[in-house]
C-alpha cells in the first residue's frame, strides 16, 4: 500500500470526469473535493457559485506500478476540452477551469510536456493552469461517487452538460 500515489485533477464537474478514472486498471479510488483557493473547508454551495477561488478537482489514488501519471494526465486531456479557458461544457466560471496540482518537479515536467506536445500538433493553447498543490479538501458526501449513487440523473447531467450527445 505505500507506493500509492495521488493526482489532482480539475476537469470542471467532478461527478462527469470521475468515471473516466475510477474505471481505469491502477486506479485505487477518485475522490471528489476542491483546491485552489484560500478560503478553509470549501463547501460546494460556494465553490459552485464562485466564492471561494476553488475548483472542482478530483483526487485520484493510484499505483504507479499499474499506471503511470503520465497516462493519467493523457486520460484527463482526452476527457476535456482543453483549450476552453471559460470552464467545461455548460459549466461555466473558475470553479470549472481545468488544472492540475502538481507534488513535485516530476509531475510537473510531465504535465508541461504533454500540454506543449498538444500546443504544438493543434497549433492552439491549452488552458490547463499547472499549480503546486496546497491543500486538498473533499467534498461532502453527498458528491462522492455520484454517477454511482444517482445514475439516471449522472446519465442527464452528461447529456445536459454537452459532454454526451442526446440518444435519439
């Protein structure tokens, strides 16, 4: 168990980017929650409507041993758009704006390579913001595993948010 491993994430909402990584061969757990902004022990109310600086993030645990951070990231990159600076989808403001909290110099060096790998095939710039991380706080209960404990409403939310086309 101690060579576990964590990423944070911010992909905009976390029930609709949870998935994409709980399902993933390595992946220990995904745990929804908020960084970046000051304010201590954010709750989502305030972290939705923009009080607080906070973003939507989530903590993957995982064993490099089984997946690296570096495929990680390539997942994340694959799952947003990464070159809306505005949010994600329907969900608009800095509490949905994509980034990544970085642990130490090798994480970092992995994600600006990826993102200038991606820069420089589109001809576009990422909005993917990279900053050391400071504090992890989870969020409520209630948002952990959500497309697990609401499917029918996880299902809508990614039909409404624009991240799943509608089923004729």
């Amino acid at each position: 168990m101690n060579s576990m491993k964590s990423a944070y994430f911010a992909g905009g909402c976390f029930w609709c980017i949870t998935p994409v990584f709980s399902e993933m061969n390595g992946v220990r757990k995904v745990i929804s929650g908020y960084c970046g902004g000051d304010e201590a022990d954010p709750v989502y109310a305030d972290v939705k409507n923009q009080l607080t600086g906070h973003r939507e993030t989530i903590r993957i645990d995982y064993d490099p041993a089984l997946v690296s951070y570096d495929r990680l990231f390539a997942a994340f990159l694959d799952n947003v758009d990464p070159f809306d600076g505005g949010g994600q989808f329907i969900d608009r403001g800095h509490s949905y704006t994509l980034a990544a909290y970085f642990e130490n110099e090798a994480e970092l060096s992995c994600l600006t390579r990826q993102i200038r790998r991606l820069e420089e095939e589109s001809g576009r710039s990422v909005c993917v913001s990279l900053e050391p991380l400071r504090v992890f706080y989870c969020a409520e209960e209630e948002h952990q595993d959500y497309y697990l404990k609401h499917p029918a409403e996880f299902e809508q939310e990614l039909i409404d948010s624009g991240r799943k086309p509608k089923s004729e």
